[in-house]
C-alpha cells in the first residue's frame, strides 16, 4: 500500500489542472500531488509536491477528503486531498506534466480526469463546510 496526497489549490475562483504525462498517451488531468517521503508529515508532503511539480507557494486550509484506490490487484494507493490556496498563478510545471488549466468549478467536468482522481473525487467524505463544498462542485458533477 503507498500513500500520496493531493491539492485542491485554488487562485481568485479557480482550481488548478495539471495534464499529466503518461506512457498510455490519454494526458488524463490532475490536482498537483504525489507520494510521501519516509516520515514526512501529511501537509508538508502537499507543499512540497505542489512546488515541485508548479513552482507555487501554498497554504494548506483544510482537509476535502480521503480516498483509496486499486490500481491492480496487488497495488493500492490510499490519499488524502487538500484544500490550498495561492496568490499567484504563474505556474512553472516540472518534468511529470504538459499543460496546466485554472478551472472554474461550473467548467470543472470538460476536463478528462485521470482515473484515479476521479474515484477519489467520487468517494469524498463530507469532512468540514469546505469538504461539502467542494463535494457540491466537483462530485455532483460526475453523478
């Protein structure tokens, strides 16, 4: 089992979109994130994960909700998504992307969301006001 975290990161209405690069050539979209680092706290490792892959700077604001996912029969991922917030939307992307979009909510369900994103978008808990939220953005949207 491995553990990653995910970033909701939002600028003036907006979330942010990253275009991963992936060896299937679907470009699926997803929130900046990644895997932890040995004994590395849950927070810390979205910060980190949303500088190396955009080059923003965050605050972590609350927690939207936590998910797992099989990726095969012997491989699965247990996460966490974040709700963070920017001030800059100059986004400088590393090696693991190819484009990045600021996404209105209402315009949030256009974008091909990479599978495991969208399971975890679909199993969010209500966890706290934001949570619920966001549920009411990005969730709904998918039923």
């Amino acid at each position: 089992m491995s553990m990653s975290v995910k970033c909701m990161v939002f600028c003036d209405g907006e979330v942010l979109l990253l275009q991963k690069k992936d060896r299937e050539g679907l470009r699926p979209w997803e929130f900046p994130g990644g895997g932890l680092e040995f004994g590395e706290d849950l927070r810390a490792a979205a910060i980190r994960e949303v500088r190396e892959e955009t080059g923003l700077s965050v605050q972590v604001l609350d927690v939207a909700g936590l998910w797992s996912f099989a990726r095969t029969k012997t491989s699965f991922l247990t996460g966490v998504i974040f709700v963070a917030e920017t001030t800059s939307k100059k986004v400088r992307l590393s090696h693991e992307h190819t484009d990045y979009a600021w996404v209105r909510p209402a315009d949030f369900h256009r974008y091909h969301l990479q599978k495991s994103l969208r399971t975890a978008l679909e199993a969010i808990r209500d966890t706290s006001p934001r949570g619920d939220e966001l549920r009411h953005y990005f969730v709904e949207t998918f039923r």
